[in-house]
C-alpha cells in the first residue's frame, strides 16, 4: 500500500549507518509492536499501525523542512530522528506500551480503545526510545536531542521538562519540533 512504500523510501535514504539501521528496523518489526502500535490512546491516530503512519508522515514533513530550512542537516539524521521520535510508544518485545482498552465504557463513551499497559515500567516514551534506538545506532548528539525532546516545551506525563532546552534546542530539534506537531495536528486531526 501507500504507507508500506513511502516507509520503504524513506528506509533507503539511510546509507552511512545503513548496517545499524537496518539491524533495528529488522528487531523492530520482527520483535516488537512497531508495525502494529497506535500512536495514541485517544487523540492523533489510535488505530492499530498509527504509530506508523505518523512516524513517516513526520519524517517526510521533517525532509521537507530540511530542504527549505536547513539542508546542509543530514538527511540522515532527520530520517533517523523524525522516523523513530516516538519509537518509546512501542514498549519493549513482548511487552507492548499501548494494549487493547478492556473497559467498553471509555471505548464506547469517551472514544479511548486504547490503554498504557500497567505491567510496562514507567518512563517517559521519549526517554525510552533514545534508549531502544541508541542500543543499534550510535546517534549523534543532535539526533538524541531531537528525540529525547522533541515534545516541545511541554512536560510530558512527568517524564522530561523540556525547558532545560528552550533557547538550547540544536536545528534537527527545531525541525522534528514542527513536523511532529504539523503531522499531528494539521495532516492528521485536519486542524485549520
């Protein structure tokens, strides 16, 4: 389908840490929930395989970005950062971060058909995807701030206050920053 190319394009833009990439892609879709995630519980995307359908949406509006803004920044590092910044969403093998909501009343009612998984160890999901990622490619500093702050200034459900960044962010930051809420909000949720 449409999404299985455009994932696989963007897959091919990674040649220098190609190895690397290629061995956390393959762990991600053989071990994990990747393939299957939602991006959330209840707002962009909280439908089975929404995590990645707003992975590379963000990573093509972080490319065109780049072109416009900042194209001496690598492209592969924008594919790499934008393409896994909410890798931590997946949880680890075997133990998924979001789960089917069992509770037919916030299905139903409040539109909430899915849950965090109680059994997960609480960290906060950007946190947690600089350490997946970070165990097959060696990132560059830019690439692990973009991902461990790519929320914005916002804390995030008690996990990183982003403020330590603020006036501090590198450009790939900047740019993942504004893809992220771009995708979200505009190409997903169809804000005006």
């Amino acid at each position: 389908d449409d999404l299985t190319g455009r994932y696989e394009a963007l897959k091919r833009k990674v040649a220098v840490r190609h190895a690397e990439f290629g061995r956390f892609i393959d762990f991600l879709e053989r071990e994990t929930s990747w393939l299957t995630s939602p991006a959330s519980t209840r707002y962009h995307l909280n439908v089975e395989g929404g995590l990645l359908a707003h992975s590379v949406g963000v990573a093509e509006t972080a490319l065109r970005l780049r072109h416009l803004l900042a194209p001496d920044v690598p492209e592969e590092s924008v594919v790499i950062a934008a393409l896994f910044h909410d890798v931590g969403k997946i949880g680890h093998p075997g133990k998924p971060y979001y789960m089917q909501n069992d509770n037919l009343w916030e299905v139903r009612s409040r539109g909430i058909p899915f849950r965090v998984n109680p059994e997960i160890i609480a960290m906060n999901s950007a946190v947690r995807g600089v350490c997946l990622v970070s165990r097959f490619i060696a990132l560059t500093e830019e690439e692990a701030q973009a991902i461990a702050a790519h929320d914005g200034l916002y804390p995030v459900h008690g996990g990183v206050v982003n403020l330590e960044y603020h006036q501090r962010e590198c450009r790939l930051l900047m740019l993942l920053q504004f893809a992220d809420k771009w995708t979200a909000a505009v190409q997903e949720e169809g804000r005006r």
